[in-house]
C-alpha cells in the first residue's frame, strides 16, 4: 500500500513539474510577483525603517525580505492549486482519480510539487535581496528554521488550493483560491512591527495565525528568536486545518467519479 502510495505521488509530482518547468506561462509569475513586491516594499517604503519605534535591527531591507519569503511559499501553493484545477478541468484528474490505487498520493504529489517550485522562487528572492545588499544577523540553524516556517505556509496553502481544486474542479475556482491567501497575509504585519499598527487592523493582526510565524521569521534573520514555539504551534495548525480540507475536499470528487 505505500509503494502504490509513493507511485501516485511520484506520478503526480513528475507531471507538474515537467508542466511547470516547460510552460513558463505557469512558472514565471510564481517567481517574478514576489521578486516584484520585494522591490516595491523594501525599496520604495524603505524610509519606513525610520519612523521613531522602529528598531528592527537587521534593517528594512530583511524586515520586508521575511514577509516576501513567507508570501511567495504561500503563493507557490496557489499556483499548484491553479494546476490541480487545470488538470480536473481537462479530464485529466478524472482519469487519475480513476487510475490511482491509493488517491491520497494525489494530494502529496501536488504538495510536493509546490515545494519544489517554491524553492526556485525562494533562490531567485534570496539572492535579490542579498544584491541589494540584505543584512542577515541570524545564523545558518535560524536561516534554516526561516525555511521551515516557509514550508509549512507552502503547504497549508496548496492544501488549500487543492481542496478547493477537488470541489470545484475547474479554472474558475482561482479568484477564491488566491483572495482569502492574500487577505490573510497582508491583515499580518507588513509594512511596522506590531506595536506600530493602529485601531482594528491591530486587533486582526494580534489574531492572524500568519502574524505568529512572520515575528518567527524576522527574529530568525535578525538572530534574536521571538516566539517560536507560537508560530510553530501556528503553522502545525494551518497544515492540520488545510489536510483536512484537501482530504474532504477528495472524498468529494471521488463521490463525482
């Protein structure tokens, strides 16, 4: 049962990334929206370093370079969900709900793609940031537990999208994939720290499950950890919610089959 588990995965993982990789109508703005809202935050609103409270100290340029890391993961996840939907639409998932022995090796193939494709988008960022001339306080086990929040964003949002792919199972399904992903990132704190945000959008914020690992994140890269096991506790919790949705989500289209 596992090999018949490890071969739908592998199976669907081949598939995407070979997808991905040779359309770059798909790969290329998974890569190019982060890079671009990089340079739109940490260079075009880099005087906001020095408003008085502000006192991050690896500097603007790593303050927006967490939430741009953690942002693309997320979108990753989208951008898989996007091509779960695409293969339901063309009949394609049909067909390999239909051939696959153990289909919950569907759900794990598309998460794997998605890391896979996310770690492209993640180098193209890292080393933009380095150009630009990114101060990292934070050791090489920080950096590598930076990563790890990332991965676990990465998958809760192509649990997501997945889920909504095997609902829906069609293109038309992206705009809901995509808005509540990009609501919940930005009611985090983007552009201060936390203390910084005003009236209700601080109280959202103080709430935002996102908000927990994006602290994480920038105390990682800044070699001051700040509450890791919250955002740890955080993450888990969004990987538990967004399989339950996926393996809700299949048990749906395969009713359909």
């Amino acid at each position: 049962m596992t090999r018949d588990f490890t071969s739908v995965a592998g199976a669907v993982l081949r598939r995407n990334l070979i997808h991905a990789f040779t359309n770059p109508a798909l790969l290329i703005p998974s890569a190019v929206f982060p890079l671009l809202f990089f340079v739109a935050f940490a260079g075009g609103l880099s005087r906001v370093g020095n408003v008085p409270g502000f006192d991050f100290p690896s500097g603007y340029t790593a303050f927006q370079f967490v939430f741009v890391f953690l942002q693309s993961a997320a979108f990753g996840g989208v951008f898989t969900g996007f091509a779960a939907a695409g293969d339901f639409e063309s009949g394609f998932g049909r067909r390999l709900l239909l051939a696959s022995p153990r289909r919950r090796g569907i759900i794990a193939g598309y998460a794997l793609a998605a890391m896979a494709r996310w770690f492209l988008t993640a180098t193209i960022v890292s080393v933009a940031a380095a150009i630009a001339g990114m101060h990292v306080d934070g050791g090489i086990a920080q950096l590598v537990a930076l990563v790890s929040l990332a991965l676990l964003v990465n998958l809760t949002a192509t649990l997501w999208g997945v889920g909504m792919a095997l609902r829906f199972q069609s293109l038309q399904a992206g705009p809901a994939m995509q808005i509540p992903v990009f609501l919940i990132l930005f009611m985090a704190p983007v552009y201060v720290p936390l203390n910084l945000i005003g009236g209700w959008v601080h109280d959202a914020a103080s709430y935002n499950p996102i908000t927990a690992l994006l602290e994480s994140g920038r105390g990682f890269i800044s070699g001051a950890p700040d509450v890791v096991g919250l955002a740890y506790l955080a993450g888990v919790g969004l990987v538990a919610l967004g399989l339950f949705w996926a393996l809700t989500g299949l048990r749906r289209a395969e009713r359909g089959v």
